[in-house]
C-alpha cells in the first residue's frame, strides 16, 4: 500500500503548514537507512500523532525537525524557516519533549525552567514560569532539586522546559511511556489547551487509544516509511472493518459446510461465531449469514457488533508492510 497523502499538503483549513517536510531521508554511517524519503505537511493547531513500531524513525523524524540529527536528503521548513539555514529561527518555534529523563540533577525545577526560556534569547517572565509550573502541578516543587523528585515529576518538569520560551510547535515523543495515570490525564488536558491556544502538537506514541483520543490526523511509520496519513475520522472510516458476534445455542463443533463465502471464525468453546465485514460496502452479507445459519439448524441466542479500533487498523497495515 502506498501512502495516503494529505491532499494538498497543507491543514486542515487548507492553510499554508507551519510544518513542510519534503523528501527528507536519513542513512546513518553504519549504512542503517532510518528514513527513506518522507513528504508531509502539518498545519498549525492541529495535533497529529505518528505511530509506528519501535525503530520505525519516529524519533530519527522528530530529531531531524528539532535540529538533532543532519538529514541526508531533503529539507525541513518549520514556520517558512529553513531548519538548516535558518537554525536559530525554526528552533525558536519548537518545544520539544523527549523520551529520555534528562535533566539538571542539582539545579531547582524554577532554575532549569527559567533557563531553558533564556536559552531561546527570550526576556525573563516569572509569571509565564509560574503559569507553566501550576498547569503542570509543579508549583509546590519549584524549589525543590530535581535530583529528588520522582520520575512522573521529572517527566513534568521536561514538559515545563519545553513550554518555556512559548514554542509555536511541541513535539512529544512518547511522553506518557512509563508515567502514572494521574499525569497522563493532566498531560492531556495541558495538550487541549495548547491546541486552543493555536500550538501545533505533534506526538509519537505507542498508546494507540490516546491517538484516537486527542488526534486530528494520524500518520503511520514503519520501517523508515511513511506509509499512511490520514484525517482520524476518515481513516477509522476507510479501514475501519465491523465485527458481528453471534452466539451459538447450543455451540457448534465445527462451522458446517455453506460457508465458504463469508470471513468468520469460531471461538475455541464453539459458542462465538465472529463475523467480519465491511461496514461500507453495498451489502454487508448478514441477511445471507443469518439465512444460511437457520437453513443448517444453527441457533442464534444473542448478537452484538462491534467497530474495529485504530489498534486492529494499525496492525494489519504494519502486519502487511512487513
């Protein structure tokens, strides 16, 4: 399958992107090709989540775009800033988050804060730091050290450095891996207020069901590849399958003969007969299910159906890729 591309290349409002990455590829000097010749446009305000297995290139494509590693092949433009030519401007736009804890052990979360902004050139802002502190749950730890604090707090305080100097773009690179519930849901709200805001999130996670929750668009990696971009919606429309489960009274030992048309599966106990189909098409071939069931003597107690999630999808296209 090759990749479904975001007509136009531009958002949602068919704007011009705050992100254009046009043939960008990356081979590293051990001749790993990490990413091979990605094209993408990501609009401002819109949150948009690159999913992918590990060792995809989701990290490899976020650090490209944050300055981190050189590309190969292809150029970046974030904000119309070339990100190589105009380093010191595209950077200016990012917030980024990383996966790895790293932070300054001995300094005080209000010191590390206020230094990341400063970094950026920008003026000192003590009310910006303590809004960002308090959205964040980490106003009562502003003078505690770092080096004491747990990692969901450290986790917080990255997120805080990244928000600092006011980015117009924030990458989160799998930023709730390993932290509690509790700062996933503040997480999350912080996100939906950055995007009121108008800042361009932009998120690789393996939680798919927080693709689903927060994304407008979803692209999917693998292998170095860009193989899908999608508006959410219309992709759970497109490839979204239906599941139809019937169960048996009394269950069955095995599917009788007649059926060979049809896409189901037994369960083990012989009392859930699955169904699947495609909810868009013209006939879904229930009625002709359900007729050939009763021809054979076959009981259906009760029936429930079900829409694929952008799990099962995410699977089968990587499943199919690989």
């Amino acid at each position: 399958m090759g990749a479904r591309r975001f007509a136009g290349g531009t958002g949602h409002a068919g704007m011009q992107p705050i992100i254009a990455i046009e043939n960008l590829s990356k081979t590293y000097a051990t001749g790993h090709r990490a990413l091979k010749t990605v094209d993408l446009a990501i609009a401002k305000g819109e949150i948009f989540a690159l999913l992918g297995p590990n060792g995809a290139g989701k990290t490899t494509l976020i650090s490209i775009v944050c300055g981190i590693v050189n590309a190969s092949s292809g150029r970046v433009l974030v904000g119309g800033h070339d990100i190589v030519r105009d380093y010191r401007e595209a950077r200016s736009l990012i917030g980024l988050v990383p996966q790895e804890l790293t932070t300054d052990a001995f300094e005080t979360v209000w010191a590390t804060v206020s230094f990341s902004r400063g970094l950026f050139g920008k003026p000192a802002n003590p009310a910006l730091v303590e809004q960002v502190l308090r959205d964040l749950s980490l106003w009562d730890k502003r003078d505690a050290k770092i080096m004491t604090l747990s990692g969901g707090m450290k986790r917080r305080v990255l997120i805080a450095k990244a928000l600092a100097h006011e980015p117009q773009v924030l990458f989160l690179d799998e930023p709730t891996a390993g932290v509690d519930v509790e700062l996933r849901r503040d997480m999350w709200a912080l996100v939906r207020r950055m995007r009121e805001a108008g800042v361009t999130i932009i998120l690789t996670t393996h939680y798919i069901e927080e693709a689903e929750e927060m994304a407008d668009r979803v692209g999917v990696i693998t292998g170095g590849e860009l193989i899908l971009v999608e508006d959410k919606v219309e992709l759970m429309r497109k490839l979204g399958k239906k599941e139809l489960a019937l169960e048996l009274d009394p269950p069955l030992a095995a599917l009788p003969d007649g059926f060979e048309g049809f896409d189901l599966s037994l369960s083990g106990d012989g009392a859930t007969l699955t169904y699947t189909y495609d909810a868009k098409a013209d006939r879904t071939g229930i009625g002709r299910l359900m007729a050939n069931l009763g021809e054979r003597g076959v009981r259906v107690r009760d029936l429930q159906t079900r829409q694929s999630s952008l799990e099962d999808i995410f699977v089968s296209l990587v499943r199919e890729r690989a």
